[in-house]
C-alpha cells in the first residue's frame, strides 16, 4: 500500500501485525517485504522470513531491493514481448506474416528502406468475374469471393508467399522476398497449379449455379526493387520493376486454367516442367515480343 520496504524483525513483539496465516503457514518470526516497484507503482513483492526472530542487515536488504530491481525488468521484457507478438500477429491479419515478421526483425528498417532482388511475381485473377458481379446478386458475389479467397489464402500461406495485392478477384503475390528463398520459381508454380485445380473445383460447383467463372496465372521472374512506398499514414511493403508489369500482362493474356509462364522463370525450370508453346505475345509496355509458354503439368518437383 505504500511501495516501500516493510521490516519486522519479530512479528510477535510487533502489535500491527495481525496476520492469522502467517502463523498457518509456517510459524514465521521475522520478514521482509520488498517492493517491485516500476514508474512509481507497485507491480509485485517479494517476501522474505525466517522461523527465527533475526533481523534481517541493511546488506542483507540492499541486495533483495537490487533482486526486486532486475525483477521489475525481466516482468517488463516479458510483457513487451507478449505485446510484439500480440502486434505481428494483429499485423499479419492486414500484412502478409513475412512482412508482419519483418516490420518487427532487426534488419526491418534497412529492408523497408529499399533493396534490389530476384523474385518470381503471380498474378492470378478470374476470368468472367466483371461480367458476373455486373448481374449477379451482391450476397453470390461475396460468397464466390469468399470461397475465392480462403482457397487463395491456404494456397499462398502453404508456398509461404509475400502477398502483395488483393483486389477483389485480383491477386499477385511475389516469392524470394522478404525472405529468401532458393526454389521461390517452384514454389510459385507449385502455388499457381494448386490454385488451378482448386478453382476448377470451385468452378464447377458455382457453375451448377448458374455462375460461369474460370482462372487464369501468369508468373514471371526477373530483379525489382524491393521496400515501403506510400505516403505518411498509409505505406505498402511492394515490388517495383518490369517483372511486375510482365507477370500481370501474362495473367491477362492466360486463358481459363492457363498458367502462363515468362522465359526466365522457364529456363529456370527447364525439363522439370511439360508445357506448351504459345509463341511470342506482344504486351503493352514491352517493346519487343515475349515468347511466352504455357504450363501442362509437373515432370518433377521443381526445386
């Protein structure tokens, strides 16, 4: 009560004391009491007593007085850490759990500032949907989207992807960054060919509702630059560069179930992929021709 050091030397020959449970504890004579005490409150109190009436000495209690000192700090990192974890797990609702997991790392500050780096970019969308929310019901729209998301979001936390962007029926997601990862082109195949099986199942089921919905992907690989862009009260941890604008016109240009994929993250797979040409595509924003090929299925897990 007043958040200082409470010395009794003999609890028998002191006539405040009235605590019934000392003696039912254990018969105790002599104690202390020493506050923890942090920003001028009391956050806790170690007790000390012997069964014996010896005061306790002035070392004797510096050094509790010290003890409770370093306590009142190890309760304090606790507690601020079980605030971090509380807050990236709160960010990791609204951000992907790498940037979450980054925002709070050492090495956050020098990342968010911006650095250049491979990644491999997905941009999958589905096909129809404009036409379908133009003349569906609002409650159907948000179920499909809804059915759409959770299959994306299992997916995308599965291949342990950076999402980047949600917009509606828009996704793209980006691998190899902020984490590194050494088969980030495989992984964003795996990703995007699970995600084809997955909507054609969704497909059918919101066909035989009178909803004709299909899926397409685009993947490209190539160096953007990484980090925070955004204004003062509202920022994005996002990709800059070619390899963006690349992986989005592929996306657009993919049919329903077609995975599309760009020369570089091609020849990064090589013979681990079938697939199939689909010649040179021209694409707003890109001056020459992108040969471009179209992926059938997996001859082995790409690594």
């Amino acid at each position: 009560m007043e958040g200082r050091v409470v010395h009794i030397p003999d609890i028998d020959q002191d006539p405040e004391y009235n605590y019934p449970v000392a003696r039912q504890l254990g018969g105790f004579r002599a104690i202390l009491g020493v506050p923890m005490m942090r920003e001028g409150a009391v956050v806790g109190v170690i007790s000390i007593w012997r069964d014996q009436p010896v005061p306790f000495t002035d070392d004797e209690i510096e050094l509790v007085r010290q003890f409770a000192d370093q306590a009142v700090i190890a309760v304090t990192t606790t507690q601020l850490v079980g605030t971090i974890q509380r807050q990236r797990a709160e960010l990791a609702r609204f951000l992907s759990p790498q940037v979450a997991a980054l925002v709070s790392s050492p090495d956050g500050e020098r990342l968010l500032a911006g650095h250049r780096r491979e990644i491999t970019v997905v941009f999958c969308d589905l096909r129809g949907f404009t036409a379908f929310s133009e003349s569906a019901e609002p409650e159907d729209v948000m179920q499909v989207l809804r059915e759409y998301h959770e299959a994306l979001g299992l997916r995308i936390t599965e291949a342990e992807g950076t999402l980047e962007r949600f917009t509606g029926d828009g996704v793209m997601v980006f691998f190899n960054d902020p984490v590194e990862q050494d088969d980030h082109v495989g992984r964003a195949l795996r990703m995007g060919l699970a995600l084809r099986s997955d909507v054609a199942a969704l497909a059918l089921r919101w066909s035989s509702l009178g909803h004709r919905l299909g899926f397409g992907v685009g993947i490209a690989t190539g160096y953007a630059t990484m980090g925070r862009i955004g204004f003062e009260g509202r920022v994005d941890y996002a990709a800059v560069g070619s390899v963006v604008n690349l992986a989005a016109r592929l996306c657009g240009e993919a049919g329903d179930g077609s995975v599309l994929l760009s020369p570089r993250a091609y020849a990064k797979l090589g013979d681990r992929v079938s697939v199939r040409d689909a010649g040179e595509m021209t694409m707003k924003g890109f001056a020459r021709p992108v040969r471009v090929v179209e992926v059938l299925d997996l001859t082995s897990p790409p690594g």
